[in-house]
C-alpha cells in the first residue's frame, strides 16, 4: 500500500470534550489529506477533567458506539488525555476499529525534545491524577526527572474563546509555578485544549522551554496504522470533513473556525443523552 494508497474511503472517527481535538484534527487534515474525517465534541458535558473517571468512561464509550454505528468509522482517535487516560484499554478490548489514544503519542514525542531529562506536564485534574503520563514516561525512559502540573480552567477558557487574555494569564503564572521552578527543559501539552493557549503558556514558562503537543505524533501514528491495516483511503481522495457537536452547532462553527481554520464551516448537532447503545 504506502504512497500509492488504499481503498477504504470510510471516515476516521475523532471525539473530545469539545474545542481541544481539533488540534488533532489539524495535524490530520496536513499529513492525511486524503482521508476523511468525523468529528465530534461533546461540548453539552464538558469538562471531562474534573468528572469521576467512571463517567469519562461511560461518556466516551457512548460517544464510540455512536460513531462506529452512525457513520461506520474505519479507526478512531480518542482526541482527549483525559479519556485516553482512562478508556484507552477498555475501548481498544469493545470496539473491533483500532483506536489510537494521545498519552503513548505525547509521551514519546517530550521524551526526544527533552535535553536535560527534566520534563513537565501539564494536563487536566482527571488526567494528571489517573497516573498515565507517570507510567508512560517511566515505562520509556526511568531516568526522567517528571513535574506533573494540573491546570483547572485552562479548557473553560479555550471553551470560552477566551485564548490570550489577561485573566488566563494569571492563571497561568500561578498554575505553571511547579513547572517552571522545576526548571524543566520540555512542557508537554497534555490536554488537547492547551496548544491553543502556547502564546500564553510560552510567556510564562519562557521562550527556552520546549513545547510539545501529541497531535503530530498521534497523526504520524494513525498514518502508520492505516497503511500497516490497508485501511488507507485512495492516495488521490479529497477528504472529507464532518463536524458534530452535542452543544451549540452555531457556536461550534464560529469558534471552531476560528481555533481551526477554514475546514470548520458548519457543524451538527447531535443529541447523545437519550443514546444507551
Ligand atoms: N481536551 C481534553 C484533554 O485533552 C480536555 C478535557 C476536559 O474537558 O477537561 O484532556
């Protein structure tokens, strides 16, 4: 298969809380364009972060089984550290399509920018807490120096459009503090929510420090799978993109075109709360 393409032409299923998967989504449409993509943020519930992590379970195993079912997804990318911390296994053992989390992505990606082996994440309550980027760090490389910072209200103000404000700032000087005194050399983003607040988290860390998000090495990743799998769209497809939202579509195009640029031009509501499947 490799460059000349595949033939599954189905749509690759992609789901966060709201707002922050479309980072993924970027690094999709970039490295895969001839893929097509779903997408769907399940901005009526978020923030999935400071839920108890059975309901960020039960939520994303919802969301999964609506998208295997209404749109016969080919793969799905679990677009959000805090669901990945915690339905990664589960979803992978129910659901036949290869699912792709972003910890293993983002934990390799910090390890190489890292010089020192002083590492910081940041992440959501529910994400620091679950352990995951510990484990995955330390499963690669033990001798990691880790500072894990969980940033409550970084997701509301991306979710409010609110990306460079003065408000965010000092959050941000107070939330990074751990962080910065660690001296680490590297920050990974470990919430999809955050790359669209680096201008800011930059600023505070400072401009020696490293940022690293998941999302090209999640794309890099899904490419490998589909091409191992032969579930590769046709090399010369144009892809496709649907944007789904359990919350306000109008809202969701607005804002979503603006965090993602010009593929986000009109999204669909999608009513989940009476889905048992
Ligand atoms: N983008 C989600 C993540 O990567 C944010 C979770 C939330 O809604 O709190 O963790």
């Amino acid at each position: 298969m490799g460059r000349l393409g595949g033939m599954d032409s189905r749509a690759i299923g992609i789901f966060d809380s709201g707002f922050g998967g479309l980072t993924i989504v970027r690094a999709l449409v970039d490295l895969v364009p001839n893929e097509s993509l779903v997408y769907l943020g399940d901005s009526a519930r978020y923030p999935y972060g400071s839920r108890p992590s059975s309901e960020v379970i039960s939520f994303s195993h919802q969301i999964a089984q609506y998208l295997v079912s209404a749109y016969d997804i080919k793969m799905m990318i679990v677009a959000c550290n805090t669901a990945s911390a915690v339905a990664l296994d589960s979803l992978t053992q129910r659901f036949r399509v290869p699912v792709v989390g972003v910890i293993g992505p983002g934990a390799r990606s910090a390890i190489r920018a890292s010089q020192s082996g002083r590492l910081g994440v940041i992440g959501t309550v529910g994400t620091i807490a679950s352990g995951a980027y510990q484990n995955a760090i330390g499963s690669i490389d033990p001798s990691i120096e880790l500072t894990c910072a969980a940033c409550p209200g970084f997701v509301e103000f991306v979710e409010a459009g609110e990306t460079d404000s003065e408000q965010v700032m000092v959050l941000a000087a107070r939330l990074l503090h751990p962080v910065s005194s660690a001296k680490v050399d590297t920050l990974l983003l470990g919430c999809t929510h955050y790359p669209f607040l680096a201008r800011t988290i930059q600023n505070v860390v400072g401009r020696d420090v490293v940022l690293v998000s998941s999302a090209e090495e999640t794309a890099f990743e899904v490419k490998e799978i589909l091409e191992k799998t032969s579930l590769s769209a046709p090399i010369e497809a144009k892809g496709e993109y649907l944007f789904l939202t359990t919350g306000d579509p109008e809202r969701f195009q607005e804002l979503g075109h603006r965090l993602l640029g010009p593929e986000l031009n009109g999204a669909k509501k999608v009513d989940l709360t009476g889905d048992k499947r």
